[in-house]
C-alpha cells in the first residue's frame, strides 16, 4: 500500500546526528579547502597533515587510532590532483 503524506513527511523530518567520525571527516575537508593545502608542494603537505591530523584526534577524543588513520587517508586521497583522461585512448576506444 501507498505509504500516508504524513508518514513520507515525518521520515524526511527525522535527521540523524552525524557520528564523531562524520564530523571529523568533514571538519577536515573544510580545512583542506580553506587552508590552500591542495595547490602546496607534497612535504609541505605531509608536514600539514601531521599537523592536522594531530589536531583532530585531541579535538575529537572519542576517534580510536584506526579512525585517525582512516581520515589522513581520505584527507590525502581527497588532495591528489585529478587523473585527466587521454583525449585520444577514448577516441579509439569508440
């Protein structure tokens, strides 16, 4: 059966609290994009993530140190310049 207006609105009114992880996870892309660190040379990035990575694990406690290591491999993941496809691979393989 077709589910109620009112129940369809009363899910999209329910919003799950982001966990501990989440909200590191994005307070560290927020600090990538407004820190410049993407366009920096690959030791001056090492030496801020070390940095930053030390910062959220005091700033968010309850991180275990797996999770720790989880977000510096999205964070470095997320600064790798973008692999550009060969214009011409693609034309040949149409």
């Amino acid at each position: 059966m077709a589910k109620k207006r009112s129940d369809i609105r009363s899910e999209i009114r329910k919003v799950s609290t982001p966990t501990t992880f989440e909200q590191a996870r994005d307070e560290l892309f927020s600090h990538i994009l407004r820190c410049g660190v993407l366009e920096a040379a690959p030791e001056h990035q090492k030496e801020w993530f070390d940095d930053t990575i030390l910062y959220l694990g005091d700033r968010y406690e309850d991180l275990t140190g797996e999770e720790i290591a989880q977000l510096r491999v999205l964070g470095e993941r997320y600064c790798q310049p973008v692999v550009a496809r060969n214009a011409a691979a693609v034309g040949a393989n149409a």
